[in-house]
C-alpha cells in the first residue's frame, strides 16, 4: 500500500477519546489532506475524462467545498499541527490505464469511508445542525458519486 494512503487510514484511529477539539481536529485533518490530494489530481483528471465532463464537474465541486471547510478552520482561533501536510503523496501523471484509475478508485474509497466515520463521530455529539455537518455531508456525496463513476471504469 502506498504511504498516502497509510496516513490516511491512520488518522480517524489516531485519537478515540471523543471530544469536540479531536474531533474537530480530524476533521481539520482529513480536509487537508483531501484537498491536497483532490487539487493534485484535478489536473489529471480533467485530462483523462475532460473538462465538461460531469465527473470533473464533481471534483471541483469537492474542491470547492474542502476549501471552504479549510476556511472556515482558518477563522476559528483554534491552531492544529500541519506536519502531516508534508508527508509524500503519490499520485500519477495521467490517468490512462486501469491500475491508475484502482489507485484513484481506492483512494477515494479510503476517504469515503473516514468521512463517514466522521460524520458519525459529529452525530454523536448531536451537532447534525451544524454547518460542518452539512458540508461534510456535501462532501460524501461528491466522493460517493465519484465512487460510483471510477467504480464503472474499473469494473
């Protein structure tokens, strides 16, 4: 498995202890590296399934909301640890063959699953009404249909 996708497994079992700020900070986490990933493959993926086409619309989409997530922790006043940022990420140069979309296939299914751990995490704590919810919840359906998109391609 490839070190991305180690870092991004690890993280929702990093800390279990169930309070707001860990949560808030695996959230802060799992955003980052999303938008770090997502950013890095938007220009591959743009290439391999062109610029109109509605899984590229769907991933700037995601684009879009991770951003404004990671906005909305810059105003807070709270800091969290960004060493985590500049672990490698491997991601390849065009999407052509159908190692190259399991690889995006797989790695959207990893973030899939720890968005919804998430989710399940902020459910607990009763803030459904939040806007981090909400967005939070935006962004798996984004990930469920790009899901559902590489799935057809790699089936």
């Amino acid at each position: 498995m490839l070190a991305s996708s180690k870092v991004s497994t690890e993280l929702h079992l990093k800390t279990e202890t169930g309070d707001e700020s860990s949560v808030d900070e695996k959230i802060f986490r799992l955003v980052s590296l999303q938008f770090r990933f997502f950013s890095n493959l938007s220009v591959p993926f743009r290439k391999s399934c062109g610029l109109f086409s509605k899984p590229t619309w769907r991933l700037f989409q995601l684009i879009f909301f991770l951003k404004n997530i990671i906005g909305d922790f810059s105003k807070s006043n709270t800091t969290y640890d960004f060493s985590f940022m500049f672990t490698t990420c491997y991601l390849p140069k065009e999407i052509k063959t159908s190692t190259e979309y399991l690889f995006v296939y797989q790695q959207i299914n990893s973030y899939l699953l720890e968005t919804k751990a998430l989710l399940i995490d902020i459910e607990k704590q009763h803030r459904t009404n939040s806007k981090l919810y909400i967005k939070l919840k935006n962004i798996e359906d984004i990930l469920i249909s790009l899901n559902n998109f590489l799935s057809i391609i790699c089936s």
